[in-house]
C-alpha cells in the first residue's frame, strides 16, 4: 500500500508530499494543472526511464520517495536474495542530479533499476488510458483464474513439485552432458594408455640404445682403430709389451741391490700386465664389432618410438614417460560410471511427471469451471458501463509438456461489437475499452489476488454521468479490499473519494508551481459543483454536490 509521495524539484513541483488513504484517494483538478507529473514523479520511482530536463531548480538534484506499507505481499524473500533490509515498511527513493546521473535506494540501500522495477511491479499497478496493461498479460490472467478457482493451494503443491522436477531435469542433462564427456575423455586416456603399454618401455634402455647406435654405425672406426691398439701392444716387431719386457729383464739383475730398484721393476711388471690386458681387451673388440645394418635400423625404430612418445609427452626421459603411464593407469582406474545414477534419476524424473500430472489435471478441471460465471459477470459489469455489445472469452486450452502453472495455456479474448471475431486482448481493445475491461476484471478477482495499490488515470474519459456513477460505484466497492488511487474530472466519481486532493497551479516569483492540497469536506462540495457547472458553480450544482457527496460518498 502507497502510504506518502514526497516530490522534490520536479518539472513544476517546487516541493510537495501527498498521504493516501488505505482506500480510496480521489484527485481532481483544472486541464494542464500538473496531474499527470504527479504520475511521472510516481513513474521515477517505479524505474522509469528520468529525463535530466524535468527540473523546477537546474542547481539541485530532484528527489521522489515514496514510503510503502509491503506486509501483505510476501516480499521478505526478493528482499533477502537481494540484500536488502526488510520491514513492514519500505521507503523507496529515486534520486536525479542536474548532470544526468540516476540513483535508487530501497531502504537507503543503492539498487539498479532492474531491482526497482521489480519490487515496484508488485507494490504499484498504474493504469493510463493508452498503457499496455498487465491484463494482455497470459500470466495475470492465469493468476486471476487460478484466484477465482480457488487454487492456490494445489498450484502451490504442484509448483514445489514442479521446482524439484525441473532441477531433476536440468541436473539429468548435466549428467548425460558430463558422462558424454567423461566417455571421451576415458577414450583419449585409454587410447594413451594403450600406446605407451604397447611401446613396452624399459628404464635406463634409452640410454644403451643411444650408446649402441653410436657404435653399430662406427663399426668399422672402432674395429681398425682398436685393432691397430692390439698390434702395437702385442703383435708388431717390436711391439710395445715385448720392449718393456725386455726392459724388465734387464732391470731385474740389479734390483736385488736396492729396495728402491726393487719398486720400480714391480710398478714396471705391472704396466706390462696392464698393457696385456689392454691389448686383449683391444683384440676381443676388434674382432667381435661387425657392421650390422639389421641391429642399425633395429635400435633406430625402437628409438624413434621412445623419441615420438617423449615429444607427445612433452618429456626427456623414459622414465618421466613411464610415471605418465603410472598415472594414466590410476585415473583409467578410478573413472566413475554414471550410467547407474543417470538410469535412477531418469526413473525418479518419470515418477515425479506422473504424479505432476496427475495434479495438472486436477488444476485444469477447476479452471474450466471458472470461465462461464467469470465472462457472465464480466458481461453485466461491461454493460453497466456501457459496453452493452462487448464479450469477453476465456480460452483454455491443454499444453503438451508441463510448465511452472500446470498444464495450460489460458488467454482472454475480446470482442467489442455485436458479430465481431474474438481476438487477443491487446490487438482488438481501445485504450477506454481497456481501462474498463481492467476495472471489472481486477474487481472480481479483487477478493482472491493481493493486488498492488491500483492507479486509475482518468479511465472515466468520454463516458456519460450515469457510466461515471456506476464506474464510481465499482471504484468505490474495489477500495473496500485494495488501496485505489484514481485521476478524474467526473464529479460522479470525486463524490466516492475517502481523500480527496485538488492539484493546482500558482504563480510565485515569476515561475509558475505546481501544488497540491487535500479537501476539506466544505472544499469537496465545491470542487465537485465547479466539475458539474463551471467556476463559480451555481447554486443548483452546489446543492447537486452536497447530494452527491452525502448520497454516495463517504
């Protein structure tokens, strides 16, 4: 409920604040004297796009706070998902400085205008003549049949269920997306795993192959070098062994006289066994290295497989190749198959649709037994305000997959004219038609909805007095329930006002202001006989306001 409007620097509006009544608030003034800002200041604090000109003071900032009652409308759970302080009172307020910069707060919290629109959408219901309004939308209309089937408490069952069934769904093709994936994945792992099982690898073999490579392909260096080695050690006259035999046999007389020749012939005995060994070590190698173009291109291939696996690997070693393969082997091991899991919650999924469905149908047959009382009194209310010829049509018709509100699809249809064809709402209803047709239709399901405060902008344009006195008394009847706020120039309807607020303009200073007082009763008898006959009213329209006023006022 919309308790206060304060306006700030605002197009003509210097600076007022307007209180409403928990019923129904009446404003009423001269053509052009600032009702409709009163709407655009409102549309500020809504989320509506600002216009950096709309400023009575170019130097300061404009301001628009609203102060709404929100209890009744279970609002506490969009405050927590949006972290805002949450109380049974809400101060809305939009702020625009001369430079064009845009700020909201919701309880002096900044929100961004998304936020603002969304949390005003339930707390204010503004209907102009020419809007689009919420009753072309299939949802509300839903929702106003569901009121009038009284469903709320099966459509809030099957909503839970259908809260779970939907994450079900949504977290079943995660999991046929993710074993898909892990499918391919597993593939490329086992497809590794097998080449490097297959290479059948060997530590430390990289290195002998590299060292055997290396003399397979210099066999022939090896054995004529080595092979010269074994012949001037052993074999050649003289060869090196024979002369340092003799060497020693000539020593070997006079180291008998000294410990110290003694030594030196044993260091040269040695020598001469280390050289033996050396020439036959020489001779094995000589004659056992063969050039072997088989083993060359043997050791290559398996080289070239080591060489390929290091490079794919990103490695530089057998063994870091074989740590890979430890480890390819662990995670082929430990991969998890969800096929069981997605085979259960397929099951789980198919249980909950069943029993969904079962409550859809117990929805759907409550709706269908809504639309003939639901169109006949929409009728009767359209013909009081003459719309004798206009029809409206509840179309239900079944959906094939489930949606949040069942199983449904409901759209209203009208027709204006006797042999007219039913058509959406929206294409075919005149702004007047549409501002009626909202009136009955949110007057019947008034009892059922918790509808925002409701603002009706001269919805009474172009009618006749006694339309203007049953559209008063509908008004009138609505804000019983809800909060209504409405625009007018028919004294009929200013006659039904709880507050009744005349807007103004005065000239100070040069400038002209907007302003805005409430009625005193005495000021409402006036203000209603200046609507019937003009200013000065006469005394016959004075003494029809005091009748209006005391016959169907408050």
């Amino acid at each position: 409920m919309l308790k206060r409007l304060h306006i700030r620097n605002y197009a003509l509006i210097d600076e007022i604040e307007i209180n409403f009544s928990d019923r129904l608030t009446i404003i009423t003034g001269e053509t052009g004297a600032g009702k409709s800002i009163l709407l655009g200041a409102l549309g500020l604090v809504m989320g509506e796009r600002a216009d950096s000109k709309l400023f009575y003071n170019d130097n300061e900032k404009c301001v628009v706070e609203a102060l709404f009652e929100v209890e009744r409308y279970d609002l506490q759970p969009f405050f927590e998902t949006h972290e805002l302080d949450y109380d049974r009172e809400v101060v809305i307020r939009r702020e625009l400085s001369p430079a064009g910069k845009s700020r909201a707060f919701v309880n002096d919290t900044p929100v961004n205008n998304q936020v603002l629109q969304r949390l005003t959408e339930a707390l204010v219901d503004l209907h102009q003549q020419f809007d689009v309004l919420d009753i072309h939308n299939v949802n509300f209309q839903l929702r106003m049949i569901d009121a009038l089937a009284d469903n709320s408490l099966i459509l809030k069952d099957y909503q839970n269920g259908y809260r779970q069934y939907s994450a079900d769904r949504k977290r079943l093709d995660e999991m046929k997306s993710r074993s898909e994936q892990d499918a391919r994945e597993m593939e490329f792992l086992r497809f590794q795993l097998d080449e490097l099982l297959q290479a059948e690898l060997v530590e430390g073999e990289q290195a002998q192959l590299e060292d055997e490579l290396a003399r397979l392909t210099n066999a022939e260096d090896i054995k004529r070098t080595y092979g010269n080695v074994y012949n001037y050690l052993a074999e050649a006259e003289p060869n090196i062994a024979g002369q340092l035999q003799e060497l020693a046999r000539s020593m070997s007389g006079a180291r008998k006289f000294s410990g110290q020749l003694d030594a030196l012939s044993e260091r040269l005995d040695a020598l001469i066994a280390d050289l033996q060994d050396i020439a036959k070590e020489c001779e094995r190698i000589s004659e056992s290295t063969e050039y072997n173009p088989e083993r060359i291109a043997e050791a290559e291939e398996r080289l070239n497989i080591i060489y390929r696996l290091e490079k794919k690997h990103n490695v530089v070693s057998v063994a870091d190749l074989l740590a890979i393969q430890e480890k390819l082997t662990r995670e082929t091991a430990d991969f998890s198959d969800l096929g069981q899991e997605i085979e259960r919650l397929g099951k789980e999924i198919e249980r909950q649709e069943k029993q969904l469905r079962a409550i859809a149908d117990t929805l759907s047959e409550r709706r269908k037994t809504v639309p003939a009382g639901f169109e006949s009194r929409v009728h009767d209310m359209l013909a009081q305000l003459s719309m004798p010829h206009a029809r409206i049509k509840v179309e239900i018709r079944p959906t094939d997959t489930l949606t949040p509100t069942g199983a449904d699809d409901v759209q209203f249809l009208f027709a204006s004219n006797v042999g007219a064809s039913y058509l959406p709402i929206k294409g075919v209803a005149s702004g007047g038609e549409l501002s009626r047709l909202t009136l009955c239709t949110k007057s019947l399901v008034a009892d059922a909805i918790p509808l925002p405060t409701l603002i009706f902008d001269e919805i009474d344009s172009g009618i006749s007095g006694d339309v203007s006195m049953k559209m008063g008394a509908i008004l009138k009847e609505l804000s019983a329930r809800h909060q209504v706020v409405s625009i007018t120039h028919t004294p009929q309807i200013a006659a039904r006002a709880d507050m009744h607020y005349y807007v103004f303009k005065k000239v100070a200073d040069n400038r002209t202001i907007t302003n805005i007082r409430m009625l005193t009763p005495d000021e409402r008898v006036r203000s209603i006989a200046v609507m019937l006959s003009g200013n000065p009213p006469s005394d016959a329209a004075v003494a029809t306001a005091k009748e209006l006023v005391g016959t169907i006022g408050s």
